[in-house]
C-alpha cells in the first residue's frame, strides 16, 4: 500500500446562522407598463427559516411619470409626476445553494433563489393588491453582508366596473 502525500489545506467555514434575520436597504429601477421607468428604493426585512426557505417583508418607493402622454396633450395625472409606494409579503426558497468564485483564491457562499408573494401598490391616490414574482442571487462577501441581485415582475389585477346613469346619457 502506498501512503497518500496530499497537503491538507485550513478550511474557513462560515459561521452563518439557518435562524437569521436580515435587514437591509436596496436601490434599483421600476418600470410601470406605459409609464417609463424611475429608481426605485426601500427597505427589506427578511427572516431565514431555515437554509432553504426564508420569508421577508418588503417597502418601497418610486415616482411615475406621465410626461410621454403630456407632450401629445394629454394630462393623465394631475401633477407630471405622482408617488409609487409598494409593500409586500413575500416567501422565497433557496433553489441552488453554493458558492460564487473570483479567482482561485477566493469564494462567496451564494444561493440563487425564487421569491413570490402578496402586496399592496398606492398608485395616483389608490391602493391596489398586487402579487409579485421573481428570481434572485444572493452572494455574502463577508459573514454579515449579504448583495442580492434579483429582478421581480409586479402583477396588479383591477376589475373595472361600468356604471351607467340614463339621466346622464345624451344623444
């Protein structure tokens, strides 16, 4: 039998938490169908169940314009800019936990990850429930810092009623 001469390199395990919370800040760009797109931020509180599934709370902030629609002649808003405030309750599920690698010398624990959930959208005055959707990275460069990057699509379902009033109708 020939005795294996293999160096054994120190491992660094991280010492993250299944039970964690995170709380952090974020910044991006919402685009609103027919509206253009404006930077977005908020706030994100996130609690990990456990390594695959984690839930998080969700608000923030944007401005819609309707100066497209202005330079034809038509006001949609009473102001060219009205506020966006979105906050949801989401769950999300860890698909593909790992790491990410920069070089040969260093790695990132990561997870790529799917998140949905339900909300509310304060949009022009009202207030609209929305469902939201997506898919994310999520990479820890250091044990307390985590950087996500993610895209998610924003459904809002409106049921318009027609009221008709014979008093009103003319012809």
């Amino acid at each position: 039998m020939i005795p294996a001469q293999v160096d054994r390199r120190e491992v660094h395990i991280p010492k993250i938490s299944a039970n964690d919370i995170e709380i952090g800040a974020y910044t991006g760009v919402l685009s609103v169908q027919d509206f253009g797109a404006k930077s977005s931020s908020g706030l994100r509180l996130g609690y990990h169940a456990t390594e695959d599934f984690f839930v998080e709370g969700t608000y923030g902030r944007s401005k819609v314009s309707d100066q497209a629609f202005r330079r034809l002649g038509i006001a949609i808003f009473k102001t060219e800019e009205v506020d966006l405030a979105y906050s949801y309750l989401s769950i999300g599920c860890n698909l593909f936990p790992g790491e990410v690698f920069l070089g040969k010398n260093w790695a990132m624990t990561s997870a790529v990850y799917l998140v949905g959930g339900v909300g509310n959208v304060k949009f022009n005055g009202e207030n609209h429930t929305a469902y939201n959707f997506g898919l994310g990275i999520r990479a820890l460069p250091v044990d307390w810092l985590s950087m996500r990057f993610e895209i998610r699509i924003i459904c809002s379902i409106r049921i318009f009623s027609a009221r008709t009033n014979s008093s009103t109708i003319s012809r």
